[in-house]
C-alpha cells in the first residue's frame, strides 16, 4: 500500500499495487515438504500397527523421532516466512479463529506436543499407551495436513489454487512423502510384504497426483483466463516448463514405473530408489505450483 498525505485537507490517500515479486518462496515450499513427511510417517504408523503391530518394534521411536523432526522444520519455516515473527506469540493469545492460520497454528503445536509425549512413551517402552495415543495424533494428523489447503485457497486472485484439489493434493502428499519415508525408515525391520505394501501405497499416490497435475495442465484454462495465463508458465517455452516436467517425472512417474518394477523382479533397491525419488521430486513439484501464480499481476 501507497500512502500520501495531503496537507490541504489532510486527506490520505492510499492506492492498490501489486506485489513486485513472489511473496510466498521456497520457505512456504519447505514449509509444505516438511508438513507432508511429518504428517505421512504418522498415516503410515498408524496403517502399520493395523496391518502387522509385531512388526513395530523398533520403528515407533524412531518414526516419531523423524516426523517430529519434519514438523519442527515445518514451523520453523513457517516463522521465518512471517513479517513479524517475534509477534507470533500473538496467535496464542489474540487468536482469531476465522483465520486458517490460527487454526493451523494451535493444531500444529498440539500435534507436536502429542508427538514428544509419544516419543517419552517409546522410550519407556508403555507399548499400549503409544499405540492408543497413536489413533488420536493420525485423526489430528488429517487437518494439520490440509490446513495449508486452506490458506492457499483463501489467496485473492489464485483462480489455479482451489480448495478441492488442493486438498486432494495434500493429502496424497502426505501418503507419498509418508510411505517413501516408511520404506527407507524401515529397511530390513519390515517384510518383503510389508515394504510392498508401502510401495502400492506410494505409487497409487503418485499416479493419483500425476492425474490431478495433468488434468490441471491441460484442462485448467477453461476454468477462467487467469488459470490461462498461469499454465503459461509450465507450457511450451514458460520460465517454469522445465522445472515442472522435472517434478513430475522424479515425483511421479518414475517412482510409478521403479514401483511396478520392484514388485515384479522383487527388488528393495528399486523400490528405495523410487521412494527417494518421490521425496525429492514432492519438493519440486509443491514449488513450481506455489510460484506460478504469483507470478500473474494482480493489477
């Protein structure tokens, strides 16, 4: 915002301009990353204790271990990112409940405070209290997850940023960083079944987001003129074409093909190859899609 005040009339007068650069950078794409390991190990514990609970020995300590790490990296870089971050401490204490960070904020550091409770309770080896504990932070898991959806969707002028898909595409974030993460946390603790159960798991999330993305990419522009000229940015010679494909191959298609692989020649390599794959291509893909539009003016 522009002021100026006129001394005659001690008029202000304020003018709109548009932001002379990308707000949100690769601090909200860490952000996002983060949260998506975080909350996924959490999915992915949970499923785990459904399927075969014998094999948890050994993993629920250090999965809570890895996932607390993610989501302190998550909001750590979610303070940084603020203007003001010495006034965070405001969201605690003038909360306003209509704002999705608020929310996002206090459901964020209950999951934290619930996962350092777990991971007291695995070093103390109270096996019964983790596991119970273990259903009510996968159920907070959810809404923490999608909170960011929320955020997006309430940006003014991001016609491409919909609450519907960007829900979708959090979730299977989660699902796809969690269960990569799963595979390689496991190792040789988890059976051959185990790990290919995982391994569906993450290359159905992966042909999932693939679609969503491609449906976007080629259909998006009927949706309205600025979903047009913010597709232009991946399509054809756009500044970000490179970096997209490169997202959605490492992502998404080549974890889909190592996965396919992997059940067929029966190969752990291949399968971790294809979960480090999707971990490092989900950082990718999550910031070509955050900076696109904000690239489109807004005046």
């Amino acid at each position: 915002m522009i002021h100026e005040s006129l001394a005659a009339t001690h008029a202000v007068v304020t003018l709109d301009v548009a932001l002379p650069d990308v707000f949100w950078g690769w601090f909200v794409t860490m952000n996002m990353w983060a949260k998506s390991i975080g909350t996924g190990l959490i999915f992915m514990l949970f499923l785990l204790l459904r399927k075969n609970s014998s094999e948890m020995t050994g993993l629920r300590t250090s999965t809570l271990i890895v996932s607390f790490i993610m989501m302190n990296i998550f909001l750590l870089f979610t303070l940084a990112d603020l203007h003001q971050p010495f006034r965070m401490w405001h969201i605690f204490f003038y909360p306003h409940w209509t704002s999705a960070i608020t929310v996002g904020a206090w459901m964020a550091t209950v999951f934290v405070g619930l996962e350092f409770l777990m991971i007291i309770l695995g070093f103390q080896k109270k096996t019964e209290s983790f596991d119970k504990l273990l259903f009510w932070v996968t159920l907070l898991a959810i809404p923490v997850t999608l909170y960011t959806a929320g955020i997006m969707a309430e940006a003014s002028a991001r016609e491409l940023w919909q609450m519907s898909t960007e829900s979708v595409q959090m979730i299977l974030a989660a699902t796809l960083s969690g269960s990569a993460a799963m595979i390689l946390l496991g190792g040789s603790k988890l059976s051959d079944e185990t790990k290919q159960f995982f391994g569906a798991i993450l290359g159905l999330s992966a042909l999932l987001a693939f679609i969503i993305y491609m449906s976007e990419y080629i259909f998006g522009g009927m949706k309205s003129e600025e979903v047009t000229a913010i597709l232009a940015h991946v399509k054809g010679n756009g500044e970000y074409s490179t970096m997209f494909w490169i997202g959605q191959w490492v992502a998404y298609i080549l974890p889909m093909l190592l996965v396919a692989l992997s059940r067929v020649s029966k190969s752990n390599s291949l399968l971790s190859l294809a979960a480090i794959l999707a971990i490092v291509g989900l950082w990718v893909v999550k910031h070509v899609w955050l900076v696109i539009p904000q690239l489109l003016p807004l005046s």
